[in-house]
C-alpha cells in the first residue's frame, strides 16, 4: 500500500473505527506516524523545540508531540485553511506542547511567512513529503532556511520517498514519480544526492539515512563539522 499522500486524498475518517472526528484525515499520515516516531526517538535528545514544516492535517504534530512529551512543537503550512485545522486536532488531544500553527512557506524570505521571524533556535526542525510535490526550488529554501533556524547541535529530519545513486527504485516509487510528473512537471521523486548538494549550499551535510516502511526513507541532516 502506497504511503504517500498524493496516492489517496485526504478524507474524512468515517469509517476508520473508533475514529468520530470530522476533521481531514489523512491515511498516509496515519500509517506512517508510528515508524517515523519510534526514529525520532532514536534521533533527538529527550527534550527540545521541533518545528514542522508542512504540517497539513496535523497528524504527525499531534502523535509526535504526545510520543515525546519533553518537546514543544510548533507546527506550520504553507496553506492557511490547514491553520484552524491542525489547531482543532490538538485541542481535541488535548496537548499543552504544541505551538499554534503558523503559515510558513519555504520560499518566503523569512520564517513564518507571516508575523514576527522566529528568534529562538530549533533543536529540530522535521518535514515529511514535501519535496516531491513541489517545486525544485522548495529544496534549497527548505535548506538555507533550516540552516539560519537550526541550533548549533540541531537537526533537519526529512521524510518521503528518494531516488539513490546505484540503489534500485521499487517500482511502486518509478510509477508515482511518472504520475507526479504527469500531474505537475516541476514535481517528482528528488534524488538524495541532489538534495545532499543543495545542503551542502546551505552548510547541512546528510548525518543519518534510516530506511522506512512503503520505500521511503528518513534523512537526518546536520551542520557542517
């Protein structure tokens, strides 16, 4: 079963069980949420400041912030109807260590988008399947952005499908690369060493690669030593 959103809209959760929310639901979101946090743990110290990049319906900002309860998240997108929508979903979990959401688009010159810059730095910065459905240019933003917001030990963690270098491609992933690029020619599936050059731009080098469910992969990145 594909786990990228483009392949499924979002939906609501009729159906989905003990679920009674109205909110949107994403069903990649939710297959992947548990895989993706059990890395984070591994990844991030047991406290600290996250921002999330492309929050959407704010289902990872909920789960990741109840899994590890000593961070506060502050979570953003570049849509505002997504705003009041990740901000139900956490009154309704009840949680005192999210942020309100806040409009970011990468390619504004400043974080957030709108309002005051933030000052503080972040001690992790996390965006999930956003490369692949925007344009090029989002990569490099994404980049020098996490680079002027990250603390001196802190890490970019990204999460979606890649193209490697002398690794094979599933063909689940050839297929939604060709369907993305159907959809929108300026989308598609980035290769990790292409990314790993526009890092390098911004003085982020790739730390960790972590292979994850459905053919994806999360990459940890880091200031350059």
């Amino acid at each position: 079963m594909s786990d990228h959103p483009q392949a499924s809209a979002f939906r609501s959760p009729q159906g989905e069980g003990a679920r009674t929310s109205e909110l949107p639901f994403s069903p990649a979101a939710e297959r992947n949420q548990q895989p993706i946090l059990e890395v984070l743990r591994l990844v991030l110290p047991a406290q600290g400041r996250a921002l999330e990049i492309a929050a959407g319906t704010g289902q990872h900002a909920v789960h990741f912030a109840a899994g590890l309860p000593a961070w506060t998240w502050q979570p953003t997108d570049q849509e505002p109807a997504m705003l009041p929508v990740i901000d139900a979903r956490v009154r309704e979990a009840g949680l005192g260590n999210v942020c309100a959401a806040q409009r970011l688009d990468v390619l504004s010159p400043t974080w957030p988008s709108e309002g005051p810059e933030f000052e503080a730095p972040f001690d992790a910065i996390f965006c999930a399947n956003m490369l692949h459905i925007s344009p090029w240019a989002t990569c490099a933003a994404l980049m020098q952005g996490a680079s002027r917001h990250l603390g001196p030990a802190g890490v970019l963690i990204t999460y979606g499908p890649y193209l490697e270098d002398h690794v094979p491609t599933s063909e689940g992933n050839l297929r939604f690369n060709e369907s993305l690029r159907a959809t929108h020619p300026e989308w598609g599936i980035r290769c990790v060493e292409a990314v790993a050059e526009q890092a390098a731009l911004a003085g982020l080098q790739l730390k960790a690669r972590h292979a994850m469910p459905a053919n994806n992969l999360l990459l940890v990145w880091s200031h350059t030593d």
